[in-house]
C-alpha cells in the first residue's frame, strides 16, 4: 500500500472547529474518551478470544498512557483488536462524521446540555482528541491473521485532509498520539494526566499504566543478619486502577471490611467511617450495581464533600447524580454503576428517561429494605446510629411519598430521657397520659433541652413526655408529620403554657378577678417591653412559676424555618420580629402579694425582678439589661 491522502467525508469545513472548541464543556473528557475506546478495543480481544475466534496470545493486556514533554506528545497505547486500513477509513474516516453536515445544523441550534446528548448520538468520542491537538495520529495493527494485516499510520492536523499510510508495526493494538498544542500544555504535565487517570478510570476493567514506581521485593534465597529477607528496591509498571472494584463483586463474596476497605479507597481524605452500606446489585428490568453509605456527619458543612460518583461500565461520568438518584440520597456517598445511563446526556434527558425513572424508584426501595432489615434484627445498633441517620430519613420522608409509606415502620422518635420509640409506639404512649379536651393528640416537644429545661420539667410533673427534636430538618419534618398524623399537633413545650398545650376538662379557677387584672396589666406594661411582649393571664397552679415567657408555635416556627431558608416567602428573610407573651399566673402567691403592695417603686421593682427572672430563664436577658438586674438583685438581698 502507497501512501494515500484524501478528505474525510464531510461536507462542511466548520465541523473542526467546532470540535476543536465546543465537543465538550470541559476538555479535559479526552482521556477518558481515549481510554475508553482502548478499554473496549481490549475487552472485543477477550471476548472473541473466549468464543474461540482469536486463538492467538492474549499476553499483557495493560494499557500504557505515556508523556513526552519534549516532543509534546501524549500517548494511549492499547493491545487490543486493532485496525485494518479499511476499518480505519470506515470508523474514522466515514462513520465518526457520518452526516456531518446535519450534526453541526442541530449542534448550533442546541443549549449546552443538550449538545452532550448529541455528541454521544453522532459517535464523536475519538475526536475529543483534536481539542486538544495541532495533530494526531493513529498506528493501528489489526489481530486478524492472514488477509490485510499490515499496520497502518493515519495522520490528521484538525483539517479535513487526512494520511493513511502502512507502517512496520510488530504488535497487535493501537496507539494513538496526540501532538498537544501550545493551548494546552497542562496535558503534557505529568501530575495533570494522573490526576485525569484517577478521577477517570480510577475503576476502568482493564489494568492501565502511568510511568513506572519503585517497590521492595523479596531477593531469593537471601537473608539478613537477623534471618529476615533480603529486599531490594524493583522498577515496575505504576498501574493506578482497581480492575475489580467491591462494585462488581457478589454482595455474598464480601466482607464489612472490604466495604470499609473500599470507602477509604473512594474518599482517601474522609476519616470517618461509614454507618451502613447497601449493595446495589439487578439485571433486570436496567442493569445497576454500586454501594451507597451513609456517611457519618459531624458538620452540616460536610453533607455534600464527598459525592455519590457515577459510573457507567466502570467509565466515571459524574459526581452529580441529581436526577438519577433520588434528591435525598444525594446526602449519601458511594458509587453507582449503570451501562443504562450513557455517558453523555444532559440532565434534562436523564430527568425524562424511563430506565433513569426505574433507577430512581429502585435505589429508594432497597435503601428502605436495608434500614428496615437493620431495625429488624439490631433494633440497639439501629438506635445508637439514629442521630446520625435521622437527616437522610426524614430528608427522604418528606421528599418521597413511598419512601414515607416504607420508612413509617422503623422511623424514630427520641425523648428528652433519651429512649427511642416508633411513631406508632409513641402514640400509645402519651395516649396513657393526655386527656385534651379538643381530642386532639399533642406531640410536645423541646429543641434544647439546656435552654427549655424549666418547661420540659414542668411537663414532666404533670405525666407528660417530651420529644427532643433538635435536627437541622426537624422545623419541615415536624410540619409534614401534622399532614400524616390523624388529629395530631406538635406543640414546643416553651410555645405556651402545659395547662395551655394540653387542655383539661377541668379548668383551674383564678383567685384574681377581672378588674384585678387590668389593675396589674397596667403594672407590668409600664415595667416591659411593650413592643417585643404581651401580657397574657393564666390561671394556673400555686407551685407554678409567677410568671413565664412563651413564644406563638406558629410564630416561632416561621422563625426556624426562615433560619435554614424554608420561610420568608411573605417577608424577607431575617424580618420576622421576636414577639413574645408574658404569661402570668394568677394563683401564685407572689401575683398576690404584688396587687397589694401600696409602694409603687416597691411594685415596680417587683415586676422588673419577675421580668428579668423570666427573660433570664429564655436567654433574653444580656448586656446592660443583664448587669442592671444582677445589681438590683444583690440590693433586694440586702
């Protein structure tokens, strides 16, 4: 064969260009577009030589990426199936830019995301080289014995004009070459091309080779002076993939370890270890294996440092599965393999992809298998792990319908003591206890038990338990379990008074009347905060505390809500004003003591003091407030 030149069959000369600066957002997907290719050229060798029709050796398989910094070259060197001169001209020449004309007319015509699509639609992968390239070449020698098997060299400098030409090659496989351009010299740095490798084809089936490092082995039949062998220092091939990563295995074949084993291989920089894994593992009606963990939280900043990372035939193509995995299983972290999600799709194609539908909807029912099959036979591990777990749960009860349906069953609720219960668990258990008359159930509950602590043991003197919800979703999770529950309400202990929360059909009656009251309003309103606080009268018992600051549920709730960004919608966030009841009651003794004191500084000092002592108890009280109530405390001790 003579040298031949021509012009790849395309009608348009603005393809290249095009390729050259808009193939892909991000340049640097060459790599993994070569290796790819390699990868499959090697796996075709393997499996015909497994059904028989390649008899040859297979020999080392390895594929070799290389970098020559001075000639500017980047190199992918497979042992593959190869190429005849007439598979060249038929899969580069031809098929790769088949109605080349039509792809640029919609490639111009599309957004970002859906030019991905269309990329992976018109079989450009190999071209993603000439993003990167003043020219590339190919040397190609094809397995088959007997026939067209010499090797052949086909050059191309990102014109239309080609070269293919028979070369002396004496190994099967290909290679390909890129001349880097001086755009993008980062690709000749080595640690540039590692760091591709690693984030690439960290898990790609076939062993692929970077450079060479240095290891210890064994000298035969030597030893040291203390008995041991001898070792010295051996050069061999720095292979920077896991060929058979824990993905693949058999949920069956592996162990705790291995799962653990496999984390810190997934996030080398995490050093806390995971609380659960679920493999993932079906063939039918999509194909789909991984391993989600539920990471260890120790800050709400560390929710999304470590992605879930998404593979398709161990080729990675994201870490933002958002659309293929459920929104509240994004907090997860792990690995998930699917051939069913190819490698270049926007993410409005995957949100409207049935087999991306299935995917979702199977990931949701296995994770909520395995939290319920660890509930089930370790009810205390499951328990000792819930704070760590409650955000993915309730993240996921709120956001999934069928997950909630499922994860009803083993859901938790945590005391102020400290135990745990089921949400049907939980209700027979203040069931014992509550006779509201309204009939209606009231979940109370604390958010600190540091800083409500008078309320939650002013709960508990009257048989009441108290939930501790103190979660960054709990203020939404709360909300959605009021639409759930049937005649239920969830009530912060500090949002009323008990008497209040859980109405008795027997009320306590007042020793003040109606114009005693007016006469100590106007006492306490002279003495406060009329802006940030309204005097309320309870009648309560003598052993209450006088008086109590409470803060409206729903009120408070906008509040929490507009402080993790869920509120806000009718006032800008951060407008919603502080406001306060001063709640007091009539039947403690000091109230009475206070409406016959006939000194008004006495009784005004009196009303600052109880102020004061119930601003104090809700943290309201600081700065020069604080100081002035710390001084005039230690003038009534004198």
């Amino acid at each position: 064969m003579t040298m031949e030149k021509g012009t790849i069959d395309i009608k348009t000369e603005n393809i290249f260009p095009i390729i050259k600066k808009f193939l892909y957002s991000d340049h640097e997907i060459f790599l993994r577009e070569l290796i790819s290719n390699a990868v499959d050229a090697t796996q075709k060798l393997k499996t015909l030589a497994s059904s028989g029709h390649f008899k040859g050796e297979l020999g080392d398989l390895t594929i070799q990426v290389e970098v020559d910094k001075k000639n500017k070259t980047l190199t992918v060197r497979d042992r593959g199936i190869g190429m005849t001169a007439d598979e060249v001209k038929k899969y580069i020449n031809q098929i790769a830019l088949s109605s080349a004309e039509e792809f640029v007319k919609k490639f111009k015509t599309k957004t970002e995301a859906e030019k991905n699509a269309i990329i992976g639609h018109f079989g450009l992968g190999f071209y993603s080289s000439f993003m990167v390239s003043e020219k590339v070449e190919i040397k190609t020698k094809t397995y088959k014995k007997g026939g067209a098997t010499k090797a052949v060299r086909w050059e191309c400098d990102g014109s239309p004009e080609f070269i293919l030409e028979e070369i002396d090659k004496k190994d099967r496989g290909t290679e390909v070459i890129l001349h880097i351009d001086d755009e993008n010299k980062e690709f000749l740095e080595d640690y540039k091309i590692r760091e591709l490798l690693n984030k690439y084809c960290k898990f790609l089936p076939v062993p692929i080779q970077f450079g060479w490092k240095t290891e210890e082995q064994p000298v035969e039949g030597e030893k040291d002076k203390d008995g041991k062998p001898k070792t010295k220092e051996v050069k061999v091939p720095d292979i920077i993939n896991n060929t058979n990563p824990l993905w693949k295995v058999k949920p069956s074949e592996a162990k705790d370890e291995d799962y653990k084993e496999f984390y810190r291989e997934l996030y080398p920089l995490s050093f806390e270890e995971p609380l659960f894994h679920i493999h993932l593992n079906v063939d039918y009606p999509f194909n789909l294996t991984g391993i989600l963990y539920f990471p260890k939280v120790r800050r709400d900043y560390e929710l999304q440092k470590n992605k879930i990372q998404l593979y398709c035939n161990q080729v990675f193509v994201t870490d933002s599965v958002e659309g293929i995995v459920p929104e509240f299983l994004t907090l997860l972290h792990g690995v998930i393999d699917s051939p069913d999600i190819p490698l270049n799709v926007s993410r409005s194609f995957l949100q409207n992809d049935q087999n991306v539908r299935k995917i979702s909807g199977y990931i949701t029912r296995k994770v909520a298998e395995k939290l319920a099959e660890i509930f089930k036979n370790d009810r205390k591990t499951f328990e000792e792990k819930w704070d760590d777990i409650k955000i993915f749960i309730e993240y996921g009860m709120i956001s999934e319908p069928k997950f909630y349906e499922k994860a009803e069953k083993f859901a938790l609720f945590k005391n102020t003591d400290g135990k745990y219960f089921t949400f049907e668990e939980y209700k027979k258990h203040i069931e014992k206890t509550q006779t509201d008359k309204d009939k209606k159930l009231i979940y109370l509950y604390a958010t600190n038990v540091e800083e409500q602590y008078s309320y939650i043991e002013a709960a508990k003197e009257r048989g009441y338990d108290v939930l501790l919800m103190d979660g960054v979703l709990d203020s939404h999770f709360i909300n959605h379990l009021e639409q759930k529950f049937e005649n239920a309400h969830f009530a912060r202990v500090d949002s009323d008074t008990i008497d209040k929360l859980i109405k008795k059909e027997e009320e306590t009656p007042s020793k003040l009347d109606d114009k005693q009251k007016e006469q100590l309003k106007a006492v306490f309103e002279r003495n406060i905060n009329k802006e940030q606080f309204k005097v309320e009268f309870e009648n309560q018992s003598e052993t209450d505390m006088p008086v109590t600051i409470t803060q409206n549920e729903f009120m408070r709730r906008m509040k929490d809500m507009e402080a993790i960004g869920g509120g806000g919608m009718m006032m800008g966030a951060g407008n919603l004003p502080d406001m306060f009841d001063l709640v007091v009651n009539t039947n403690n003794p000091l109230i009475g003591k206070l409406l016959i004191e006939p000194d008004e500084k006495k009784q005004d000092q009196m009303v600052k003091q109880l102020y004061d002592l119930a601003r104090l108890s809700k943290g309201l009280l600081k700065g020069k407030e604080l100081s002035e109530f710390v001084k005039r405390s230690v003038n009534i001790i004198e």
